[in-house]
C-alpha cells in the first residue's frame, strides 16, 4: 500500500461555485496533482467522483480534437448542481505520454492515423496513465465509495482494484462535434469506451474531411 503525504488545502471560489482545492506530490513520481471537493464527502455515502487526466489542449486553450474541456466542466457542473462531490485533477497529459508526444502524435493523426495508431508509431503505450494516486487522494480525503463519472470501464476497473467502492459508473458524454467524431470514435471501437451518444460519429468526421 503506499504512502501519501498530507494535502495541503484551500477555499476556491469559481464561476461554478466555492470549492476547497487540495494538492499533493505523487511520491512515487513527483508529480503534483489536485483534487476539487464540495460539500460533505467523508459522510460514507458514495460520492459523484471525476477522474480527469491534465489535457492542456482541450482544458485549456479550447481545442475540438478531444472532449476533455466539456467533460472538466461537465463534471465541475454536476458536483455544483448536486452540493457534493470530488474532482480529480491528474497530471497525466496525453494518456500519460506527456504533452510533446502528444503533440506529434496529433502531428500524425494529421496525416491520417487514429489515436491508438498515433501513440504505437511512436513506440508508445495506447493508454500509460496510473490510477494508484487517484485511490490515495480519495482515502486522504475520507472518500472510499464513489459514483464515478465516466465513459471509460478501465477506470472502474482500476479503482476497485485499489480498493475504492464504485457504486455506479455515471455517463458523461459531452463535447461531441465535427473535428473530434474520429477520435471519439476510436476510443468507443478500439479502447472500449462507453460512449452512447447518439451522433453518427464516422459522418460528422467523413463530412468534416471532405
């Protein structure tokens, strides 16, 4: 089992509402991580939970290639509407690729490959991330039942196995337009993502191509 040291905490007021920011450092890989909280989540009751891997393109500078920015605050927004629950904010940019290869693997989606062809012409894994400091923050911060909110059974599955109890994996699909139809594609044909929207995912992308 491993170690976490304390969080360090503070009150966060945002457009969405007041939450506490937490961060801790990753012993094992130094890297630092945040989690976003509302309301009384150490009362043992399951908590409406986000697992969000760091997306620089798509939290933050508005890309459409991916659904990361809708799904952070989709996921921001149903804590807020709900008063409770926790958002964990993962630096594990790209997959856990890091943000460089990232880019040249979006530099050969250009060229025609899809995401998981992308990374393994590079050399590199489909999907590297680590889900053991997710478990740690949420048992630093009194949480061991959550409804996760997810379109990925990968992050269920590696939640259990830690030993975090989830009661109910809840949709969030979000973020679907003409530029990221192929890659939302991908991850429901080839990664084994849960993605019910119902958008004719090939015509948006062949559409947005021709």
């Amino acid at each position: 089992m491993s170690t976490l040291p304390s969080l360090v905490s503070c009150w966060l007021p945002t457009e969405l509402g007041e939450f506490q920011l937490h961060g801790v450092t990753d012993p094992v890989t130094g890297r630092e991580h945040a989690a976003l909280t509302m309301g009384d989540i150490a009362s043992g009751s399951p908590v409406l939970t986000r697992l969000h891997s760091e997306c620089l393109t798509g939290d933050t500078l508005f890309s459409l290639k991916c659904d990361c920015g809708p799904q952070l605050r989709g996921a921001i927004e149903a804590i807020a509407k709900e008063g409770r629950g926790v958002l964990v904010y993962l630096r594990q940019e790209g997959r856990g690729i890091g943000l460089v290869n990232k880019i040249r693997a979006y530099a050969l989606q250009q060229a025609g490959a899809d995401t998981v062809d992308a990374n393994r012409l590079l050399g590199l894994p489909d999907d590297s991330r680590d889900y053991q400091i997710a478990h740690d923050m949420l048992v630093a911060l009194g949480v061991s039942s959550v409804r996760l909110m997810t379109n990925n059974p990968a992050k269920v599955d590696a939640l259990r196995r830690f030993g975090t109890t989830v009661e109910e994996r809840v949709e969030l699909n979000v973020g679907g337009n003409p530029h990221n139809a192929g890659y939302l594609d991908t991850k429901a044909r080839r990664m084994g993502h849960l993605i019910s929207t119902p958008m004719n995912l090939h015509g948006l992308f062949n559409k947005e191509q021709s």
